[in-house]
C-alpha cells in the first residue's frame, strides 16, 4: 500500500489501461499538453502521443459521440468532462446513443466507453459549475453509474471500467483531487457493482456516496463520542445498479436508516434507497428513514448561503438525533 | 460503369423501390408499427455513392430513412422486412424498428432517430480506422435538415482537425420533416456549409445514379487516400411526407410533378434502353420479378418469422457475465 492523492490515482489508472491496451485513448478538454484541469492524466500524452490523448474542442456533445462511434469498432475511449454541469451538453450521445445501441441494435454493438466526471460543489463556482447530476445519470437504463469516495476506489473503478464491455459514467467531486488514501502497489480492480461497509455499526445506518461518505464518518465519530451511537456507514459506490443486498443486509441490523445526499432531494439517491428499504426490508423498521440533502435551489455564489444550501456531517448528527428523539 | 453493371443497378434500384412501396402498405395493414420513413425518390443517392464505395468493407452509418442503405451495405431484405415485422429474425431482433437497421457483419452501423446523431458516430468510426491501421472509409449519410444542429458543426471541425477518413453524404431533399429548407436555414446550397471547416465538398444531381456515381468516386478516392473528410451534396426529393404520420400537404403538386419527372429509376431505364441494352419488356418483367420475390420470400419471411420471447425483454440492456463487473480475474 502506497499513499497517493485521488488524481494520481486517476492517473496511475489511466497510465497502466493505456500500456496493457493500445485501443486505450483518453479525450477531453486540456487533458493532453495541460495535463488534465484536475492533473488526472498528468504525462500522458508525453508518454503515448496526440492520437491517444486527445486535445478535444469544446465540443461536449460532439466529442462524446466521437468516443462512442470509436468504441464501436473497439476503441476503449475515457473521456473527461471537464465538469458535470458541461456533461448535460453530451446527454444526447451518452443517453441516447451509448445507453440504447446494445439493446435497439439487439447486441450488436456496444459502446464500451468510460465518461469520467467531477460532479459537485466545490467553492463560489456559482450555479453552473456546482450541478450535481448523479441522479440523472442513475435514472438511465444501460448505463453503469459508479462513484468513487477513495483513491483507492478512484484506481480500480476505473480500470474495471474500461475494460468492462458496458459505457459506465464516474461521478467524482472537485473537492477531492487532491485527497490522500493508500491503494494497492499491486494492480487491483474493484468491482462495478455492490457496496462497502465503511463503519461497522449496529444502531443506525448511514447511506452516503462520493463526498458525502466522509461526512458520514464524521458523524458517526460524532455520535459514538456525544450520544454513544454507533453508526454502521454504508459507502454506495455504485449508484446504477444500487445494491439493493448491501442496503437490505444493514437495515436489517441497525433498523434505522439515514441517507446523506449533496444534492436536492428530489427524484435522488435518497429517494431511490427509501425506495428499494420499503421493497426489500420494510419490517425490518424501528423508524421511518430521512434523507439529508441538499436545498432545492440552484447553488449561490455567497459563500455563507452556498453552505447553507448544503448538507455536513453536523446535519446527519441532526437528523440521528432526531430519529432516537435525544 | 459498364452497362451490364448499371442493369444490375437498374434491378437493385427498382427492387429498393419495390420494398419500400411494400413497406407503405405493410404500413396500411398493421404489420408495421410506429414510425416508418420512405426511401422512393431519393435512390439514386445510396446506390450512387455505394457503387462507388465497396459495402461491407467501408462502414456505412445513417439516420432513421435506412432501410435502403442497408440493403445496399449487404443486409438480407428478408431481415429487414422481418425487422420491420418486430420479428426475433429481423436484423435488430425486432427490439430495433424502422429507425433502428442495424447489420454490423456487414458493416452497416445503424440507423439512428436523432436528427444529426450520427454525425460524430461517423466522425468516431473514422477514428476508430484510423486508429486500427486500415483502408475502410466511414460513409455517413443524413438529410439536409440535420445539417443545423450542432452536431453537424462539432463533427466537421474534429474530422478535419485531425484528418479522419469520413464521407459525409447529404441527402438534400429540401424539406426538414415539413418545413421547406429556405424557411429553415440561412444557406440554402449546403456544399458551401462546410468551407468553414476547410473540407473539399461538391453538389451534384441526386436523380442521376450516373452523376451520382462519378461525384462519389472523386469523393471516396479523396477520403481514401487519407486527405481528410469530404462532404457530397446530393440534390433530391422524397415522394412521400417525411414519415407515415406526415400529411404530406405542404408541398405544391407542381413542385411534386416537377421531381417525379426526374425520377432516378424511370432515368437510369431510359439511359440504358436508349443505349440498346435493355427493352421495356425486359423491365416490365424485371418489374414482375422483383414483385414477386418480395411476396413470395421477403414479405413470407417475414410473416412466418417467430415474435422474441417476452421472457428476453431485459437482454441486451446490458453486457452478460461482464468479468470485470466482479473487479475481473484477480491476478
């Protein structure tokens, strides 16, 4: 084990698929002579070239669609966008190219494309760079949707995703580029599906995913400390398909259930666990379960607004302590 | 074009025309459902640009009036009827439809429903050629329409910037779905379009497979050479509205008599019986043929063809036993 930042785990991802694989390219804007805006693919076209790491326009849509229409003839295209809230441009050709051509082409083509992409709000970017789309993407029928709340994870995802034969979209978060955690000196691949346990817990169960793992963990330090409650903390790394077992088996232990989200409420990941607890382990219910989100309003500039338009780990203690009615 | 060669166009042509007129009154009783989008008017432009090219080898990717284009790439008609039927025997295992032609053995990467969807799809096709060393071309065929969405924009300035070996072929028949091209577009002669983007292009008579023919061999020799895209502007009609559901009553019937008097078929016929090479007797029993061979083995097929099985309405969502999805062999 090594102690890395996120975006050289990124890099280090990107660096091992393109040697073991010459159909291997990486697309993006600023990604080849820049580096990456977020270093992810810092050395790269050094190493392997303009036509595998491709300088693109500004052209999300069109260079997205490139990277599919290349993958059809075994092209494993990872294609950065450079932030979430410019991916809404590449809807078109991730959701209705990528997503569909499997099924409509009755498996004959597939579009084995990664679209890696910070999602999140990071700091006064305003309301246009602080979108959170996950739930969008989660919502789409053929196509994988993972997350990753680690360096570690970062790794493995994406060298699971791109040699995985189905278009799979990374969701990570600008405000942790720059993160350390260890991950494997060997070669590891993590699984595209299921979810961690981050804390062994056995009175409450809390749900989080990409950035708002770590404000569970903070919470539940909180609240063994404070209230001498021990939260299970459930990492839901993958949130298409979401791991209905994983969130069955814990509910089923702590009968309590809290989903932490960054974004607003509706139509979301909260809302879609809520769901699959009701299907899965109703019974197994001491309380009813609570998101904690976002607040529905597009993101401010103000700082001090732009916080409060947000969850922290102080609001899951909230809403903990809410629940046992302390 | 040797003329035994052109008759051999002449039949496939006539027969392409014969399927789809079939397909219209398939249309009528309710073996076809949804949307279907009619190909009569406008063949001289796939079989120009296709003769030119060599199907199954170059890649072929178009929008949702494919039934045509596919043929001509290589694709079974019986598949395609039986496509159209939403058979488990049709080319896209009946999960696809009129829009959805897919037949990737023979290089035919699709038809897709979103105006100007494919323009980057060829785009990456060409790429993906570049990339594996070969000498295919990516052929991408589309309608004037689709021409002003962004797509358009984005693919050509990438194609040229980096040189990729993609024909873009513009089927104009002056209409985007009812709205007449000078009430939808500032530069009605779309060949101009594309010197923003420094790419060669030309515009030619879309009715005549022999003009056709000659445009696209110079098109094809220039991407093949791998000097970078080119765009081919063939100038065309659709007899019938832009889909089943269009009325078709925008247009002038004089407008619709002036196109019918050119038609490619009717054209290339009296070409090569003025030429001595054909009769009209031979043609009329071509014709009979051709009609025949529709009922009597495509549309058969297709009838006699299975429904899929309900059980499989989840398949092909997503890849079966990925290993990778399990974090793959751990070495």
């Amino acid at each position: 084990m090594t102690e890395i930042m996120f975006w050289e785990a990124i890099m280090r991802a990107h660096d091992e698929e393109m040697a073991n694989d010459p159909m291997v390219i990486a697309m993006g804007e600023d990604i080849g002579v820049v580096g990456g805006t977020y270093k992810a693919t810092l050395g790269l076209y050094e190493k392997y070239g303009e036509q595998r790491v491709i300088d693109t326009p500004i052209s999300e849509n069109g260079y997205t669609g490139l990277g599919i229409g290349a993958s059809f003839l075994g092209v494993r295209p990872i294609i950065e966008i450079m932030s979430v809230n410019f991916a809404w441009l590449a809807m078109d050709q991730i959701f209705n190219t990528a997503a569909k051509v499997r099924y409509m082409s009755g498996g004959q083509l597939q579009a084995p494309i990664v679209v890696r992409s910070p999602g999140g709000t990071a700091h006064q970017l305003g309301s246009q760079h602080s979108a959170r789309m996950e739930k969008v993407f989660m919502g789409i029928a053929g196509l994988r949707v993972v997350t990753p709340s680690s360096p570690r994870q970062a790794y493995g995802l994406l060298k699971s995703a791109v040699r995985c034969n189905d278009p799979v979209f990374i969701n990570e978060h600008e405000l942790m580029y720059n993160m350390k955690g260890e991950v494997p000196d060997e070669e590891y691949f993590h699984p595209l599906e299921g979810s961690e346990i981050a804390r062994e817990g056995r009175d409450v169960t809390l749900f989080g995913y990409n950035i708002s793992v770590h404000w569970c963990l903070q919470a539940a330090a909180l609240l063994s400390k404070h209230h001498g409650i021990e939260a299970e903390v459930i990492d839901l790394y993958t949130l298409s398909p979401l791991d209905r077992e994983g969130i069955r088996n814990s509910v089923s232990k702590t009968h309590r259930a809290v989903i932490v989200e960054e974004a607003e409420p509706a139509v979301g990941v909260g809302a879609e666990v809520m769901a699959i607890i009701n299907e899965e382990c109703f019974f197994e219910l001491d309380a009813a379960p609570v998101r904690v989100s976002a607040l529905n309003v597009p993101i401010p500039y103000n700082h001090a607004m732009e916080k409060a338009a947000l969850p922290d780990a102080n609001d899951v203690v909230a809403a903990v302590r809410k629940i046992f009615g302390i | 074009m040797k003329n035994t060669d052109k008759k051999r166009v002449l039949r496939e042509m006539l027969f392409a025309r014969r399927f789809e007129e079939r397909c219209y009154e398939a249309y009528v009783e309710r073996n076809i459902g949804g949307f279907l989008h009619l190909y009569p008017g406008e063949e001289a432009c796939a079989f120009g640009v296709l003769e030119a090219a060599q199907p199954g080898h170059d890649y072929v990717i178009t929008s949702y009036r494919d039934h045509v284009h596919a043929i001509k790439s290589g694709s079974d008609p019986r598949h395609i009827m039986a496509e159209l039927f939403a058979r488990e025997t049709g080319v896209s295992k009946g999960r696809g439809g009129s829009m959805h032609i897919f037949d990737v053995a023979h290089r035919f990467m699709g038809g897709y429903a979103l105006v100007g969807g494919p323009f980057p799809l060829a785009a990456g096709i060409a790429k993906g050629i570049q990339m594996q060393g070969g000498d295919e071309i990516c052929i991408c065929f589309l309608g004037d329409a689709a021409n002003n969405q962004g797509t358009f924009h984005e693919s050509l300035n990438m194609a040229a910037l980096w040189k990729l070996p993609v024909l873009y072929v513009c089927e104009n028949n002056l209409y985007g779905i009812g709205t007449r091209i000078d009430r939808s577009t500032a530069v009605v002669d779309q060949y101009q379009r594309v010197s923003a983007y420094n790419i060669p292009s030309a515009q030619e008579d879309g009715q005549d497979f022999d003009l056709v023919n000659r445009a696209a061999t110079k098109a094809i020799k220039h991407v093949r050479s791998g000097k970078g895209p080119y765009f081919l502007e063939l100038m065309t009609y659709r007899y019938r509205g832009h889909s089943m559901s269009d009325s078709n009553a925008y247009r002038a019937k004089t407008e619709e008599r002036m196109w019918s008097g050119r038609d490619p078929v009717i054209m290339l016929r009296d070409r090569l019986i003025e030429a001595g090479e054909l009769t009209l007797d031979e043609y009329k029993d071509m014709d009979t043929d051709l009609l025949d061979e529709i009922e009597d083995e495509v549309i058969r097929f297709a009838t006699e063809s299975p429904e899929p099985n309900i059980a499989d309405v989840e398949k092909y969502v997503l890849a079966e036993n990925d290993p990778w999805v399990k974090g793959g062999v751990q070495s």
